[in-house]
C-alpha cells in the first residue's frame, strides 16, 4: 500500500494521532474510534493491523495488552516527498504576508520561499 492509501482514511491519521506522542493499547484505541468514528472493535483492529504492516506503528506485548505507538521512518519518507512541493505554499504564505503589509501599510516582510516561480 502507498503512504498516502494509508494516511488518505481519516480512522488512520485519527489513530496516529492517539498514537503520536506515547504507547496506547489497542483497547484505548479502539474505544475512541469507535466512538468518534462508529466503527466497530474489528474494524478498528483491521485499521491497526494496516498501520502495523505499513510500518507506520509498531506493537509491543505488555501481559494481555497490544501497546502501539507510531514508527516515524514512514513519516519522514512523506516529509522528504512533499519538500519539493513546499514552496509553492510558502510562496502563496509569502504573497499573502506582502498583501496584508501593504494593507495595513506597513514594510512587506523577508519572503521564506527559497525562489519565486514566474507564473
């Protein structure tokens, strides 16, 4: 499955979320999807599992209970993929912040965009 397949459904990015900042058990999980969500138990096992194969979360057993957390190697690949798109947001960032300046007739700001593309 491609990176964005995975991070395209929102029970996903919902549960790397949850996931993000510490180890939650998959029963954690579970209870807030399926509230937030109405999905059921399986279904949000299915979603872990996904995230799990994908590389995207690792498990740990502790006794009787699966804790996940987020693997951010999968991440960083996204990351390095939508750098090369990233400046056409800070460009329009940087149109808007010049815009603003000389509405409010102040200076217009140090543009962040690496170079401007002629369009």
């Amino acid at each position: 499955m491609h990176a964005f397949d995975i991070l395209g459904d929102p029970v996903r990015r919902r549960i790397l979320e949850l996931i993000a900042d510490d180890e939650r058990s998959a029963g954690d999980i579970a209870a807030v999807v399926q509230d937030e969500f109405g999905i059921t138990q399986p279904a949000v096992s299915q979603h872990l599992r996904v995230l799990r194969d994908a590389g995207f979360a690792t498990v740990r057993p502790e006794g009787t209970r699966r804790l996940y957390i987020v693997d951010p190697g999968p991440l960083r690949e996204v990351d390095v993929w939508i750098e090369r798109y990233r400046r056409y947001w800070n460009e329009s960032f940087d149109s808007l912040a010049e815009h603003l300046a000389t509405v409010q007739g102040k200076r217009p700001p140090k543009t962040t965009a690496k170079r401007r593309v002629k369009r």
